[in-house]
C-alpha cells in the first residue's frame, strides 16, 4: 500500500478563487486591499519567502508593501513602522517576519499588530481569542493545516488527533482549531514519554517539530492521515519535512509532501485572510 499524496496546490488554488471573489467585490467598493511585511534579516530563505508573498499579492491584485528595515534595525524602528502601519486605515494586513535582529523581543513586537490586521495570527491577543472561542486569525500555518485536512475531506469530529510540537506558530493554535472541530487532541512534544504511544492511537498525526525523520512507521496507526508541517534541509541541500515520508507511506492511508503541501497553503491563506480584514472594516454602519 502506499499513501495517497495530498497535494497543497489544489487547496491553495481553491483559497485564491476565494481571495479573487473578495478581491472583486472590494475594487467594486473601491477599495485596495493591502498588506505589509516587515522584515529586518538578510535571511535567504525569508528572503526567497517575503518575494513569494509579494509575487502572491501582485497576482490577487492585493497591493503589498514590504518594508525592509535591514538587519541592523533596532526595536525602536521596528516599533515605530508597526505603530505607523497598526495606525493606517489604508493597511488591512500586517506580518512581522522572523527572524528578527538578535536582541530585538519578537513578542513585544507582535503585540503591536491590532488583531484585525494580525493576518498571521501572531499577536498573543489573537491566540487568546482563538482559545476563548471568538473571532480571531489563527496563526496561518495552524489554519493551513485545517484547510487542507478539510479540502481532502478527512473527518475531525470524534477523531482522535496527535499534535507534535507544541510552538505558538503551529502546535498550540492548532489543538485550539482541532478542539473548535470536535476532535480529541494530544499535543506531543520533546518531553514526551513514548511519543509512538500518542500517535500509533491517532487517526490524524500532524507533525511540527522541525526534526527530520522524527516521524516513521512504528508511530502511525495502519490507515492513518499523516500531516507533515516540517521544513528541514537535507545533506544534499533538500527540503524535507519530519515525517520518513518513505517508513510512513508504507502504514499511513494520506501523507503531506514537502514540499508542495501545508507550506504551499499558507501564503495563499495570507492573502484570502488580508481581503477578509478589508472586507470587514468596508462595512458601513448603518
Ligand atoms: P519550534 O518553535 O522549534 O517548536 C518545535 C516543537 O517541536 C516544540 O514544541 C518541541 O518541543 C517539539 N519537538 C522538538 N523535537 C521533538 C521530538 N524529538 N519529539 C517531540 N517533539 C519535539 O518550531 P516551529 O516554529 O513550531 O516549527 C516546527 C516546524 O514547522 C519547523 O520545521 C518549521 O520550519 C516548520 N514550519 C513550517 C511552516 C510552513 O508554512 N510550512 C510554517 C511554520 C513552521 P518542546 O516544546 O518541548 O521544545
């Protein structure tokens, strides 16, 4: 047997139709939806990252402003931009890219991003609305993980659900939508005992750990759906995710690719949750 390949392009297709529909109704409103990347790194691969955001918006016809702050950025310029852009009527999205310079508090920072704009759900008021049931931006990787187990129709309520890593960015929002979804959630992590346990027990295994091949056969249950949020670079320079894609595809019955699968997801979510910001603030009181 081997496991069926559930490919994050068609979902991030169908989230761009969605984006695309917004789109359309704000220019007819006259209205630009717009959002902003701060970034302070000369990091490549946020680099590589920022460009395919702003590649992602010129397409939707969402304008994007990036704003690079270089390396040497200090936290009062840091502050000073998030504080201009929170202030902006004009701005529907803002994204705080990381890394940040060193010595520079990421969570000070995040908490200047009003949750309405806070696309990518960084804000810790964001996670704690989240947590309380209302409405908030999840952080985007969590969502995109939910959009894609929802795009290939596994089913959540009821289900058991292993969660490994337990990071505001993936594991922790993640339990918190999984929860919102009626499913039974472990949430695993480097100081848990007997990992293959929790999961061999799951009928979805999400992995978010950042550790290549932490993930193999003996942890996933014979027809499970496994989840692969990992990025990790091989010997050979390849990407690859935390899931032996090759040990697990023997058990497990659906298995993301990395890449081509939750992180393809997450920009096109960036920009579907940027036109819902808009949308939200262009209706008029009556
Ligand atoms: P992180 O902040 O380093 O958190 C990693 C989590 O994994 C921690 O909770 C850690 O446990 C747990 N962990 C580490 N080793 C473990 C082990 N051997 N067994 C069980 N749990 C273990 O990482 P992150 O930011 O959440 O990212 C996780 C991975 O997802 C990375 O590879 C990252 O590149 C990737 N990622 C991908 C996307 C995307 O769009 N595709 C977006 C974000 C992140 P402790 O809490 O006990 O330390």
């Amino acid at each position: 047997m081997s496991a069926q390949l559930l490919q994050g392009l068609p979902v991030a297709r169908a989230l761009r139709e969605r984006t695309a529909q917004n789109v359309a109704q704000l220019h007819g409103d006259g209205i630009v939806p717009r959002v902003a990347v701060v970034v302070a790194t000369d990091n490549e691969s946020t680099g590589w990252y920022v460009r395919s955001i702003a590649q992602q918006a010129a397409k939707a016809s969402i304008h994007c402003d990036v704003l690079d702050l270089g390396a040497q950025a200090d936290a009062a310029e840091l502050t000073a931009a998030l504080r201009a852009l929170a202030a902006d009527d004009q701005v529907h999205g803002i994204i705080l890219q990381t890394p940040l310079p060193a010595g520079v508090d990421a969570a000070q920072l995040v908490r200047l991003i009003p949750p309405e704009k806070d696309v990518d759900g960084a804000n810790p008021l964001s996670f704690g609305r989240l947590a309380a049931g209302m409405p908030a931006f999840a952080a985007a990787t969590a969502q995109a993980v939910i959009e894609v187990l929802d795009h290939y129709r596994i089913p959540l309520a009821g289900e058991d659900v292993a969660v490994i890593g337990r990071s505001m960015v993936v594991g922790k929002p993640l339990a918190q939508l999984l929860l919102q979804r009626d499913a039974t959630v472990t949430l695993c992590h480097s100081r848990t005992s007997d990992l293959a346990n929790h999961t061999r027990r799951a009928s979805v295994v999400v992995v978010a750990a950042g550790r290549a091949g932490l993930l193999r056969s003996e942890h996933v249950g014979l027809g499970s759906v496994v989840v692969d949020v990992g990025t990790n670079v091989d010997d050979q320079g390849n990407l690859v995710g935390d899931a032996d894609a090759a040990s697990v595809q023997s058990i497990a019955r659906a298995l993301t690719p990395v890449p081509g699968g939750v992180g393809t997801v997450t920009t096109a979510l960036l920009m579907l949750r940027t036109t819902q910001s808009a949308l939200e603030r262009s209706v008029v009181p009556a």
